[in-house]
C-alpha cells in the first residue's frame, strides 16, 4: 500500500472516530461511509439494512459464488480518554473497540474492487450496525432487502491487542463464545422499615444467588463444558431508609463455547432463582439482552483466509482456542460458509473498550491486503 493511500484511508477512520455512535443509532456513520463508497461506484448501494446497514455490491463478468466482507459501524456508550487531535466528538461515546479500523480497512477494497471487478460472482462489502449489542446482524439478515445479496462465503475480522501489527491469528471451528446477559427480577412486597417482618424482602433470597450464580463457573479451558458466569448488577429495593424492600434485581452475563452449553447454563441458572425465591416466598422473572449465537469458523473458508493471508505476507498464527468474547457475525454462517481472522493492533495496545484504545493505522494495509486477496482467491 502507497504512503498517499494509507493517509487517504487513515484520514477515512479518523474522521470516522470523530463521530461514535451506539448500536442502532449510526446514522452519521453510515452517511459518511456511503459518501466515501460512492466515489468508487459499486453496482449497487443498499442503505438502510437491518438499521442503518449499507452493502456496495461489485459484480463480475461471469456467474460465481457471492462473496461477503463484513465490518461494523457502531462505537461503545464509554467516554474516550485521549488527547488526540481526531478524538471522539461525540460526549460519552468512543470507537474503543476498533470498529473505525475495520470499516477504513473494508472501505479500501472498494478502491481495489472499482478498478478491477470480480472476474466472475459479486462481492458485497457489509456495513453492519449494532454489533455490540448482538441485534445488527439478525437485523440486516432479517431484511428482504438482504435476500438480493445473500451470500455464499462471509469473512470478517476483528483487531486484537496483544498480538504484533499485522500479525492474523485464525483458528478452525469454536471462534467466540456465546454469551448473554441474564436479568432475574424478583418481587415481594414493601414494609415499613420499622416492621420488616410485615413485608416479603428480596434480600435473603439475593444473598443466595449471587454465590450460586457465580458458582455456576466451570473450567478454565474453552472447551465444551466451559461456563462462566460475571456478576454485573444487583439492586435491592430503592435508596431509602424508610421502606423494607419489596423488589430486587440480579443481572449476570453467561458465557459459553456452545450454544448447546448455553442452554444447559440458562437452565441452571433459572433453576437457582427459582429455588431461592421459593424459599423466600419471592415471585421471579428472567429476562435475557446481548444475545450472542457461539461463532465458528467453517474449515472451508479458514484454509481461504489462511491463504488470503500468506499471499498478504501477514504471519499467521494458528489457534486451537476460541476467543473468550463474543460476535454475532456467527449468525451469517446460517447461510454461508463464515470465518473470522483476528489482526494484530500492537503488543503494547490498551484491552478492547478500554477508554484510552485507539486503532493503529499501521494496520489497514494487513487487513485490506488479506481481505483483497480472499476476494480473488474465490472471484478471480
């Protein structure tokens, strides 16, 4: 990559990094983004998709298989600390999970792709919203509009901190863990404070959960039978002196390699609930948000991007563990052959949703190149 096209690109994603925007509300992101693809003229531009998802669509001379690139549009609801001259704008939002890197790094296959069209197929460039919040993807494949550029192979990426710029990471099958927050609201009935014994309180039954819940944790290795349960959130009552509580509140992320250990963790911890409210005399409800599918890589689509990668001249390393967090790109792999490679953003990079994270343009070239050659490995 030339030194003016990776300041034309870096100038893309900080200017991008300028405007965070939370899950569903990406609206100048996605109008900024269109405005940069239509300078490339793809065949088609789908706006609007699952939300304010945005599709450039490159098609070949000949019939071939549709080949999807996906990145995401949205930033975290986390104030950035940084002094940079192109920090966030925006109060209380930060792109401090790399989501600008990714979409400057998908941005720049639509230069590639409007110089020199597929050989045969299409491919579609995926501009996703709400990845964070584990919706985006189910929105946009949701869609009807989605049915026109339904896809044969998916490949995305994420950056990772840890690893050298420029280094891929991949492995084949689990990829992320499945993962969802979990609310469990309990109900009683209020009493003076002065008579608690009068009320029904969720405090006894709350100071049996959160041990339960979170002994619920099982194995250290990421494999079939891990579990993991964080306790995030527990409220009891409301902040007064006067009333005995009559209500609480207990959230926790479950996390798991396999949908099929999700279900067999949900159920555990629901039957906790259900067991310490019935010794309190309490009333329950659950209630489940972030809801993330396992992601697997499919072995067809890894040995492309392993290629993809050496032909970049990006060192790959191959990994036998998922990664413990979650993606919903693993909904595409429904309908398609899907795999996620992980791209190095430096070994002394602040941790994803940190609020000093800030992505290293010293990595687009990496991630265009493997990307760019995943394209015409298959398309020709």
């Amino acid at each position: 990559m030339t030194p003016e096209r990776l300041a034309r690109l870096s100038a893309l994603r900080r200017a991008l990094h300028q405007i965070p925007e939370v899950s569903g509300a990406e609206e100048k992101t996605a109008a900024m983004v269109a405005d940069y693809l239509r300078r490339y003229e793809p065949d088609q531009l789908l706006t609007g998709l699952g939300g304010h998802g945005i599709a450039a669509v490159y098609e070949g001379r000949a019939d071939g298989p549709t080949v999807l690139i996906r990145c995401e549009l949205d930033g975290l609801p986390i104030e950035e600390l940084s002094d940079q001259p192109y920090r966030s704008t925006h109060a209380g939002r930060g792109h401090l999970c790399g989501h600008d890197g990714h979409m400057a790094m998908v941005a720049a296959l639509a230069e590639d792709l409007s110089a020199n069209r597929p050989a045969r197929g299409r491919a579609v460039l995926l501009f996703q919203p709400a990845e964070e919040t584990g919706r985006g993807a189910a929105a946009v494949i949701a869609d009807p509009v989605f049915a026109q550029i339904a896809p044969d192979y998916a490949f995305s990426l994420h950056n990772f901190p840890g690893l050298p710029v420029g280094q891929v990471a991949l492995c084949s099958g689990p990829a992320n863990c499945a993962s969802r927050g979990m609310r469990i609201k309990l109900t009683g009935k209020t009493s003076h404070a002065a008579a608690p014994q009068d009320g029904v309180s969720p405090a006894g039954a709350i100071a049996q959960l959160l041990p339960a819940l979170a002994g619920l944790s099982s194995g250290a290795e990421l494999g079939a039978e891990f579990a993991l349960v964080t306790l995030t959130h527990a409220r009891l009552g409301e902040a007064t002196f006067g009333i005995a509580p009559g209500s609480g509140e207990v959230w926790a992320t479950l996390r798991t390699v396999t949908d099929t250990r999700m279900e067999r963790l949900i159920a555990a911890a629901t039957a906790q609930a259900e067991q310490a409210c019935a010794a309190e005399g309490l009333a329950f409800s659950t209630g489940f948000d972030d809801v993330f599918d396992a992601c697997a890589n499919h072995p067809e689509a890894v040995a492309v991007l392993r290629a993809a990668a050496t032909a970049a001249g990006c060192p790959v390393q191959m990994q036998d563990m998922p990664q413990r967090w979650s993606e919903d790109f693993g909904q595409f792999a429904k309908q398609a052959k899907t795999a996620m490679f992980w791209l190095g953003s430096g070994t002394d990079q602040p941790q994803l949703h940190n609020p000093d994270y800030d992505f290293p343009d010293a990595a687009i070239p990496a991630g265009t190149g493997v990307f760019l050659h995943t394209v015409r490995h298959l398309l020709g």
